[in-house]
C-alpha cells in the first residue's frame, strides 16, 4: 500500500533533492501539495520529475491532508517549530531534518501529542555513525580527555543560516571527554572564495556541501587527534531522509504515539 508523502521545503534544494530520491521509491505516493514559506505561496515547481503545488503558511490552514499521511519537512529554522505544531494539531507524523530551532520545545509539542517523529540534526548514515561512537566514547570514558584542548571548522553553503548541528552535537561529546569544546567556539566558514582556497571545495559544489574537522591536542600539545568528515552535495541526506521515513512508517504502523526518535534509532532499527 502507498503511503502518501506530504514534503515541506519546496522549492528549497534540500526538499528538492528528498522529492528526487523519494520519486524513486515504489512504494511511496508523493503528495502533489508541499508546504513551503510566505514567499513561495501559490506557486509551483517541479521536483524529481514531479510537479508540486506549493501552500504558504495561510493557505495550509485550509488544506486537509489525507489520511496515513506522513511528513517529511526540510524547511527553516524560523518555520520548523510552527510547522510542527500544525503536525501534531493535524496528526501527521512527521521526519524533521531542519535544524537550528529550539529542539527541546519540539519534542515537548510531540509528546504531548499522539504522532511520532524523526528529529535529527544530520540524517546522514555515515557521518551519524562518527557521532554515535563520540556519545558512546563519552559515556563510558566520561573526562578521559581532560585538559586537551580543541578547535572546530564547519563549512556549509553560504546559504545556511545557523551552526552546523552536527558540530554542536559532536561538542556535547568532546566536553564530556573532558576537552575545552565550546559552541561558541565553533568557526563557521560561509564565504565561497574561503571555501575554495582553504578547504578546496569545487566550485559545484560550493552551494551544496558539509565539511568538518575537530583538531584535539592533548598531553601539553605532545599529541594531536584530529576527526574529519566531509560531505559534498545533499543526496546523502536525502537517503537518510528516505530511511528514517521508512522507520517512522513501521513505528507507526507498529502503534508508536508521541515518540520521539533519533537518526541512531533510525539506524539501530
């Protein structure tokens, strides 16, 4: 049986490059209504071979969604929290993979509601792995780390406004070993020609990338330990996208209310 998609995002790239990977699923029914922000109200635009009727924020009031729908949002910090609350009001579970909204307030709306969801900072298999084995070094090795101390590099397109989540989350783990990281200390880097000459990022890649490197010196500087994980464009994410809506469904189907669930959950399952 299709499972019908309601995407959230168009025409934004991101949203654009799930609605591709999910296009080619044969089990999934893409809805050819998307949300999207005040500025792409009423429009339409065509993504992974389909076309999309695009809903602002006032017109979705009036929309109704079907029934078994299930929501996959890509949108903007600013959007994501409202958009969730329209979620849980409409009972649409849901797969978030925007980031920089308040995290804590989102699952608080989910729990107190009757819909599971997929929150995750990163949907990208590989890089959620790297993260997974940090908490768990963390866990079992609290301040093994002590006194060593860190710099953090991020670099996404220019178009992405917060910190990278992922490099916030690998913090958590590394001050929990016992280092100096901090999130304000994270260095973003936004400008193209940075990109370019320090990271060599190609040029076609510039508008669609995610590079990080995590540098630990420990031992009064006598050791370095340095981490990195570089992604260029967005399919990985889009396929991670794809895999956690597929675990959401068998969660739903499976009778889960007002859950929850990571991209390691996503994985472990």
């Amino acid at each position: 049986m299709h499972a019908p998609v309601l995407l959230a995002g168009l025409p934004g790239r991101m949203a654009c490059e799930v609605a591709a990977v999910l296009a080619e699923a044969d089990d999934i029914e893409l809805l050819d209504v998307a949300l999207g922000g005040v500025r792409a109200a009423g429009s339409s635009c065509v993504a992974g071979g389909r076309a999309f009727r695009v809903l602002g924020p006032q017109e979705r009031a009036a929309f109704d969604p079907p029934a078994a729908c299930i929501a996959v949002d890509f949108t903007t910090p600013a959007a994501a929290l409202d958009n969730i609350a329209w979620y849980v009001e409409r009972g649409i579970p849901f797969v978030m993979g925007t980031t920089g909204f308040d995290s804590a307030k989102a699952r608080a709306l989910v729990q107190q509601s009757r819909v599971p969801a997929v929150i995750a900072p990163n949907m990208a298999a590989p890089i959620v792995l790297i993260q997974t084995a940090l908490d768990d070094l963390a866990r079992r090795f609290p301040d093994a780390l002590a006194g060593a101390q860190t710099t953090i590099r991020e670099s996404h397109q220019a178009t992405k406004r917060d910190t990278s989540g992922t490099a916030r989350a690998l913090v958590r783990a590394l001050s929990a070993l016992g280092t100096d990281a901090r999130e304000e200390a994270i260095e973003s880097i936004r400008d193209p020609e940075a990109q370019r000459g320090l990271l060599g990022i190609p040029d076609e890649h510039l508008a669609g990338h995610a590079f990080h490197r995590y540098r630990i010196a420990a031992a009064a500087g006598t050791v370095e330990l340095v981490l990195e994980h570089n992604v260029l464009g967005r399919r990985v994410y889009a396929e991670g996208a794809a895999r956690a809506l597929a675990f959401l469904r068998a969660r739903v189907a499976a009778g889960a209310r007002g859950e929850v669930f990571s991209m390691t959950d996503v994985l472990a399952g």
